[in-house]
C-alpha cells in the first residue's frame, strides 16, 4: 500500500494545507453518507478561497484515494466529463436506462465508467483512434473520418483533449482489454515531450493514479507524428519550434523511466539534440492552424503500415 503524509510540507508554518486536507475529507464523507456522487470541479467551487486552484484539490483526492488504495469512484468523487469518442460503432447502455449513441460526424462526451452498464461494439470495427487534441479530433470528426475509404474499415475516433480524465482513460482501457487482438489500437500525439508523456500516460498509466491498475492499455501503439518523419514529410527544420526549459526537463524525465520504449527515446533524444519540437497541426501548414486534408493524407499513411502488420498476423513489438 501507498502511504501518504497529510497535509504536504510547507516552507512556511500554515494551518492552511490542513484545512484543504480536511475541507477535501469533509465533502468525500457528505458524498458517502448520502450516497450522491460529486466531482472535483464541485469541491474546488465550494471554497475557492481556500483551495486558490484546481489541481490543490485534485492531487488530495488522488493521494487520499491511494493511500486507502482504493479507485476514485469508491469515494464518490468523479472528474467532470471531459473526453470524446467519434464513431457510429460504439454504442453505450447506463444504468439510468439512457443510451449513448455514438456519431461518425460529431463527438459525444465520454460517461464515467460506473455509469456504464454494458457496451456494444459493431463487429465490423476495424481500428481505434486516440488523438492528442481536441481541435484535430473535431476537424476528423466533422470530415467524417471514422468512415475514411482508405481504412479497412469502420473505426472509432476518442480524444481526451491533452492529459486525458479517468472516464477517457477507462474507454480505452476497456477496448483493449475486450476487442480482438487483430484490431489495432493506435494513438496521434504532438511530436514533443509532452505529446510522447501523454501517449505514455494511455499505455502505461500514471504515476499518481498508480494504485488504480485498470486505466492502462499496453496493447495501444504509436502512429505518429513522430518527430524523425517530418523531413520526409517536406517539413522544414525552421518551421519547427524550438523546445523550452520546461520541454527538455519532460524529456529528461521520460528518458529515465525504465519502461520507455527503445523507439520513444531516439524520438525524444533528437528533439533534444535538434532542440525542436513539432504539434499535429504542422501536417496541414494551414493559416488557422486546424488539420486539414494533408492531415486526412498523413493518418491513412503513417497508420497503414501498422493496420497491415495486425492483418498479416505480426507482432505488436515493443516499440509501441
């Protein structure tokens, strides 16, 4: 079990972080008692004075969560819905008697998993999309891309708009504990440090919600962008951007973890070397820097090569 020390150390001497500790306690305990779950956002809202940002009161949730190692869900404590997923194909029964119906030309929201009572997946889905950001995932949505003629087939578009939430996390968990082995679970993400540690955050899982182990999903892999591919893509060095401060430390930190794939690190290690860095969006070039048909071009493209390896029967690897 993870133990956590309440309240966290401080500089300076302050009842503040105990009040936050126990302000947080306090409203998990309102949550169980009348059995109505509320979420982060809720809690935060309750007293902004005390807790001054979000993330205050969702790593006291995280911690207490670990400490008694037990799922959020447990507390009665949810994220506020956040993901999308895009796909005719997926069609999502609650337990209020509700029904979600997926669309291949607008994203739904994603409902937390304790709501969900079963799903049902078409047997003609053929692939899983993730994608890194919102304004790409709504450009493919309204292209209708989950019915793209150059796929093998249907598919199923989900994006957790950067860092994704525990119900986006849980989504594809879930496709990739259930759906045969032969449909590819792949993921676009920034070619930066953070786009890789988000990519990361899907296949492995997070080190703050470490005791929560069914939020990995280690069959997913990597279709791009990869920042080695750009040259060939008729990308130029000085259309790049240059990594920060803040970027090289996130390489640095991903580059000692021990489960980074061999792949991942000569990507981040020539980010470092180049000191540059590349978002989704540079595939398009376009003046209101939103992907368009280069991007429709580029998905087909760098994911064939993988589609063709789950046809043939090949291995995944562990490239990822």
């Amino acid at each position: 079990m993870a133990y956590k020390t309440f309240p966290h150390k401080s500089r300076h001497a302050s009842a503040k972080p105990l009040a936050q500790f126990l302000r947080v306690v306090d409203h998990i305990h309102e949550a169980l008692s009348s059995e109505t779950p509320t979420t982060k956002r809720d809690i935060y809202y309750k007293d902004v004075a005390l807790f001054g940002s979000q993330s205050v009161v969702d790593r006291l949730i995280d911690d207490i969560a670990a400490t008694m190692d037990v799922p959020r869900a447990d507390l009665f404590v949810r994220a506020s819905a956040k993901g999308l997923f895009c796909g005719s194909s997926l069609v999502m029964h609650l337990h209020g008697g509700d029904t979600v119906r997926g669309s291949d030309s607008e994203g739904l929201l994603i409902p937390p998993s304790e709501d969900i009572r079963r799903f049902e997946v078409d047997e003609r889905l053929s692939w899983v999309l993730v994608v890194e950001k919102e304004a790409v995932f709504q450009t493919l949505c309204h292209l209708q891309f989950s019915r793209h003629p150059a796929l093998p087939g249907p598919g199923l578009l989900i994006t957790g708009k950067g860092y994704p939430d525990v119900a986006t996390r849980q989504l594809v968990a879930s496709l990739g504990q259930n759906l045969d082995s032969r449909i590819p679970i792949l993921a676009v993400v920034d070619a930066d440090p953070f786009g890789i540690d988000i990519l990361s955050v899907y296949k492995y899982g997070s080190n703050n919600m470490s005791h929560q182990g069914d939020l990995d999903t280690p069959r997913l892999r990597w279709a791009g962008v990869m920042f080695s591919e750009l040259a060939s893509l008729g990308i130029e060095k000085d259309t790049l951007i240059p990594i920060t401060k803040h970027d090289e430390k996130k390489a640095f930190s991903m580059l000692k973890r021990a489960h980074t794939p061999k792949k991942w690190r000569k990507e981040i290690q020539l980010m470092i070397y180049t000191r540059r860095k590349a978002e989704i969006e540079v595939l398009s070039a376009s003046q209101d820097g939103h992907a368009n048909v280069q991007t429709m071009t580029y998905l087909p493209t760098s994911a064939g090569g993988i589609f063709s390896v789950y046809k043939g029967g090949g291995s995944e690897g562990t490239d990822g």
